[in-house]
C-alpha cells in the first residue's frame, strides 16, 4: 500500500486545481487501487449547485474511465480546511460499489489535522449490490 505521505502529496497537489468559486472550500482526492495504482481529482463547483462533483466522485470516475482494476484500498480526502471533512453521502455510497468495508479513508486539512476511518465505520448499514441482488450474498437471504 503506498504511504499516507504519498496520497496526501498527490490530492493536496490535485486540490489546488479545485474549481470552487462560490464556497471557495477546495478538496482533492487521491485514491489507491488494489493493484497500486494512483487516481487523483478534485471538486468542481457550478452555479446550479445540483450540478457540482466532488473530488472523490471524480477520482472514482477516473479509475473507471482508465480501465483500472477497480477495488479501492484507500483514499485520502484533503479539504482546504480548517479541520477536515468526510465524504458526503453520495460519494460514501459511490465509495461503496467499489471498496470494501475495511477500505481505509482518510481525512487530513492543510494544517495537520489527519483522521482515518474504514468505509464500514463512515457507512455503517451500506446498501450494495447485494441488496439489489440477494444471489450475491455469501450467506442465505432471511425470508
């Protein structure tokens, strides 16, 4: 796994590419694959605040795009801060179609402030695609 150091390089760096113009609170992104490889974005604002994408999204849909394997191990989340910030509930469920629940996020601003948490402790309950198709399970269904 590539080190905490790496990944907030890598997003701090994305970050500051971040169109925010309206909230001015920039996030990149940085996610590992479980072959290794690095995707990074950032959030993009737009006027019709429906519209905007995260950075976490983003990185997602980099990973998908490139034809990566496509099971995170982890990702860091820099926020211009103060103080950091955890995914938005939309991106934990995007996080969650393609991360285990023992996947490791992290959360750093630009001043120090780092926690880490598992997707399954920030989505505890998920819905997946085991529930859309219960065949999926390792165990049996409960009638």
């Amino acid at each position: 796994m590539k080190s905490v150091a790496t990944l907030f390089e890598q997003a701090s760096k994305t970050r500051l590419h971040a169109y925010a113009p309206y909230s001015k609170f920039s996030v990149g992104a940085c996610l590992e694959t479980a072959t290794g490889e690095l995707f990074s974005a950032c959030n993009v604002e737009n006027a019709s605040y429906g519209l905007c994408v995260c950075a976490e999204s983003s990185a997602i849909a980099a990973m998908v795009a490139a034809g990566s394997n496509k099971e995170i191990k982890q990702i860091m989340v820099v926020v211009s801060g103060p103080g950091v910030s955890a995914p938005c509930g939309g991106c934990r469920q995007r996080l969650n179609e393609f991360a285990k629940p023992e996947a490791i996020i992290h959360l750093c601003d630009l001043e120090g402030a780092h926690e880490t948490y598992s997707l399954g402790e920030l989505l505890p309950h998920a819905f997946g695609p085991e529930d859309v198709f219960p065949s999926l399970n390792k165990e049996p269904v409960k009638q």
